[in-house]
C-alpha cells in the first residue's frame, strides 16, 4: 500500500507532512511512500534524504496522487490536486475542515477525507495524533522570541554599576498549550508573567509556572458553566466580556509583551484587545496575536503582518508560527500522522513488513468517525 506526500505551498507553509525518519517507520510498518519532488525542502529535508529512507520521489502532485492509496498534506490540497482523485482514496492533513470550501468536491470523488484538527483530544489513545497540541507548543515557545526580537528592551532585569534595568512585563492572554509554553518560555528569558484564560482550572497551571493569574470575576452560573465543559473553553455571557475588558485594560496598559492565543475551534477568535486598550499601551510594546488567522484576538491585526499603531505599538499578526520552526514542527507532525495511519490498517502492529496491508477504514470507530469529513461521498461535517 502506497503513501503520498503532496508538496505545500511554499510561499506560506515550509512544514512537510511525512520526515524521512516518518518514512522510515512507515517503510517498517509495510508502506511504500511516494513523495512529492521538494517537499521537504523549505523544512531542510532534502529529496535524498526521503530516498536514503527507502520513499519514491514523483516530480508532481498529479504523479503522487495516481499513485497513492493514502495522501497526506500539511494543509488542504491545492484545487489543481483534487482533480486526479478517485473514489476510496484516503487524504488526511490539517484541512481547517469548518473553513473548507472543497468538501463537497472531496465527496463527489468519493475521497474519505480525515481533519486532523477534529481529534477527540480527551481520549488518552489520541494523545499522540494531536496535532493541535504538538504544534502549539512549538509556537507558544516561538511566540515569545518574536516578541524578544521586536521589543527594543531586554526581557530580564539587569543590574549594573549604570543602573538597574526593570524585567519586562508579559501579558499571556489564552493558556491553553501554545500559552502554558509561552509562560515557561518568558520565565526562562526573566520576564514578570500575568495571564488569563477563562478556564478556571488554567489558574493553578499559570501560578505553576510562577506566572500571576489575572482574575476576570465570575458568577456561580458561569462557574458550573465552566465545570461542566470538562475543562474545555465555554462560551462567556455580555457581563463576562464585559470584565474581563476591563481586566486586560489594565493589565494591557502597564504591559511590555502581550502574546494572545486563544482560538474557539469551528468559529471566528473571540476579540480579546479592543482598539481603546491598545491607544492606552505604551509605546515600544508588542502584541502577538496567535489568532490572526482565524479572525484575531486583536483588534486591527492583520495576518503575516506587523503593524505600527498611531501611539506606537507594534502589532504582529502571527498567523502561521508553526512554519517558523518548520523542521521540528513538521517531525512532531509527521508522528501524528504516522501514529493515525497505524490505526488505519490491519493488521494494525508495530512490524507488519511481512504481512499485506489492507485498509480498515470505520466510521465507528471513534477516532475515526470524529476526523472523517467526508466519506462514501457524503460530508460528514457537522455545522458549527
Ligand atoms: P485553543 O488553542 O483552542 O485556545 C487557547 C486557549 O484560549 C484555551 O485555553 C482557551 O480556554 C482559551 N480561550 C478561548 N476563548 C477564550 C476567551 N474568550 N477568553 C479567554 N481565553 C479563551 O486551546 P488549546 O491550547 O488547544 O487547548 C484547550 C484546552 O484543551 C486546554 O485545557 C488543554 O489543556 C486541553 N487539552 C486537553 C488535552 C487532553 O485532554 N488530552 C489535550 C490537549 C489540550
């Protein structure tokens, strides 16, 4: 059974969705793995290195598409790529899937089309195909040495016989995985840290890390609300809103730093910075917004921009970090997916090279029910 690579765009993505170290397993496993001429180029893998792992290279995606029972890709295939599809052939990436306008051409070829980003992320089986997790975490790092490379200050105190410099002040806004990462990550470079989910159960997490929690008050009501989501972001009433504005005003306003991140999956990034705070932030402060790319968390970003505000803030839309640290992003990612591919066959064990592959695809199963969005040309997405 034949595994493609199909090449991302290059001019906005440099991850790769298979390593040769990921070919490498896949080869154990009893896959053949065909990959797209420089694909790994803009991530540092060259093609020699997928061949010295045992893949075949194919100078197009139309040649890796014929010939490929299973396709993955770091984003959704490019509209050309779709074209030479047939009905069982499998595609997995990370397909923005609530976003996707070619759904309904993926179930008109009869593809069964896997979202990474839909996985169950509470199933313990699951943990080592979460995407969402192995790529936050590089970017909630990466997140914070933007922000060191834009801000004209140093981030630790200093104290010299000249004088003593004051610690930056870092606002993390979202601490989930991409912020827990950029906690730790401002605490090693010496910064003072405050951040603020509307997780209540991110508090003991944050002051873990010996970051301060900034506290946006709650009713009884929201509280249950909170409990009852499993730990998962819940969706905050006007008065929640409305406070916590009024927290991140005044925290925004003495801040050096302030890294965003927080994302509602299926839906539009809710606002968390409105333009009054960002007029009231001193000048050479820097915002990274993480949420860029899906609507923003900052009012006025502009995805894969950095922009200057009249009172000199800087403002960096930063919509596609994981890109950045394309190298180690995409190893991490490649394991996801090699992890996910494992559970797609039978049999499904750690050294089949002598056993012939044949596919299990079940939309019973819950991890993969819960990724397929299209299958036996159906789409299989519910609406958010
Ligand atoms: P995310 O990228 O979807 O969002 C980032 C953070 O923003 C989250 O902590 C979220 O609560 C927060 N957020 C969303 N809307 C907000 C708002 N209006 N105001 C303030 N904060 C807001 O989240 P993520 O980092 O992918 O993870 C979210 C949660 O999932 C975390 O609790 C994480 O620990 C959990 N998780 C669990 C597992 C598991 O159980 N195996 C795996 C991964 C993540």
């Amino acid at each position: 059974m034949k595994i493609g690579v199909i090449s991302a765009d290059i001019a906005s993505e440099s991850r790769v969705a298979l390593t040769p170290d990921a070919v490498k397993k896949l080869r154990k496993l009893g896959f053949e793995v065909v990959i797209q001429s420089g694909a790994g180029q803009a991530a540092y893998y060259a093609d020699e290195l997928y061949q010295a792992a045992g893949a075949d290279i194919a100078n197009s995606s139309a040649e890796v598409i014929s010939q490929s029972q299973i396709i993955t890709t770091v984003n959704d295939l490019p509209a050309a790529a779709t074209d030479g599809l047939t009905s069982g052939q499998i595609v997995i990436g990370m397909l923005d899937p609530y976003r996707n306008t070619q759904l309904d051409t993926y179930a008109a070829k009869g593809a069964t089309v896997f979202a990474m980003e839909l996985l169950p992320r509470t199933l313990s089986r699951a943990q080592n195909m979460d995407v969402l997790s192995s790529q936050a975490n590089l970017a909630g790092y990466k997140a914070v040495l933007l922000a060191a490379n834009e801000y004209s200050r140093p981030f630790p105190m200093f104290m010299t016989s000249a004088g003593t410099v004051k610690p930056a002040k870092v606002v993390i806004l979202g601490v989930g995985v991409a912020g827990l990462q950029a906690i730790a990550t401002a605490k090693r470079l010496g910064a003072v840290v405050e951040a603020s989910d509307l997780r209540p159960a991110a508090k003991e997490q944050v002051e873990s890390l010996g970051g301060k929690w900034l506290d946006v008050p709650m009713s009884e009501d929201e509280a249950q609300k909170a409990k009852a989501t499993g730990g998962y972001a819940w969706t905050p009433s006007e008065q929640y809103i409305k406070d916590q504005a009024a927290v991140v005003d005044k925290a925004l306003s003495n801040a050096d730093i302030v890294i965003t991140t927080a994302q509602i999956p299926g839906r539009q990034a809710p606002r968390l910075v409105h333009g009054a705070t960002l007029a009231k932030m001193k000048a050479g402060s820097v915002l990274i917004d993480m949420a860029a790319g899906t609507g923003g968390n900052v009012e006025g970003s502009v995805p894969n921009e950095t922009i200057t505000t009249d009172n000199g803030v800087r403002v960096v839309g930063a919509a596609n970090i994981p890109s950045m640290l394309a190298a180690q992003s995409s190893d991490l990612y490649a394991n996801n997916l090699v992890n996910f591919i494992t559970t797609l066959i039978t049999p499904a064990h750690d050294d089949a090279a002598t056993t012939e592959l044949a596919l299990n695809i079940d939309m019973d199963d819950e991890i993969q029910g819960a990724l397929a969005v299209t299958h036996d040309s159906q789409v299989r997405l519910a609406k958010r």
